[in-house]
C-alpha cells in the first residue's frame, strides 16, 4: 500500500536513485528548480520506507531542484520495503516518464541486474 506525504529532504537516501543514472542532467535540474519556484506542481518522488529509513528509488533530479530551491520537504509516494525495492524501482522508473535513460544509463542497469545473483535469474 502507497500513501503520498512530505518528507523531509534531510530524510531521504538518494543512494537507490543513483543507480540508475551515469550522471544527473543540470538542465534538467535547473528546469524543475524554476517550476518548484514558480510553485508549479511536479509528480510525487517515489521512496520505498523500510521503518527506519526513506529509500529514494524515483525523483533524483526533481530532490537536487528542491534542495536549490530551499525547499525543506517534497511531495513522495512511499511504498513498503527498503533498499532493494528502491534499486529495482529505480532501474526501470525512466522508462515512460522524466528524462529518458541514454545509451550509457541502459548500460548501467543492465551491468546492475547481469550482476545481483537474484535479479540475473
């Protein structure tokens, strides 16, 4: 079951995002930034909450904006489960939405999955 709350940025792992993504995008960043200081809406990040702690599986770029933008908190679906739902929801979260996965971003989740001895299977 998901519930969509605040959470506080200080609260958020970002290791899980990071996972998919060779690099972050500045123009992206930048983009988002303006809309969250424009009080433009943007779609909740994605973090999975194991009771303990707040993995960011979806919304990297979207978190570096809020942060630039002094925000304190951002909009989250949180879903039950921790570190490694997190990583799997972030290989395959830019698939339809937010800034496409590029050659070298495929490469990386491929070499993650090819790698874990339960996901090769």
């Amino acid at each position: 079951m998901s519930t969509i709350r605040m959470i506080g940025l200080d609260k958020l792992i970002m290791k899980s995002a990071e996972a998919a993504r060779v690099h972050a995008c500045e123009k992206t960043i930048r983009r988002y930034e303006e809309k969250f200081l424009n009080l433009e809406k943007l779609p909740p990040c994605r973090v999975f909450y194991d009771g303990h702690s707040f993995w960011l599986a979806d919304g990297r770029h979207r978190v570096e904006a809020a942060r630039r933008a002094q925000f304190e908190a951002i909009e989250c679906t949180v879903s039950d489960g921790g570190e490694r739902e997190a990583i799997l929801f972030a290989l395959s979260a830019n698939h339809a939405h937010g800034l496409v996965s590029n050659a070298q971003d495929r490469k990386k989740i491929a070499m993650i999955l090819l790698n874990d001895p339960e996901w090769s299977q």
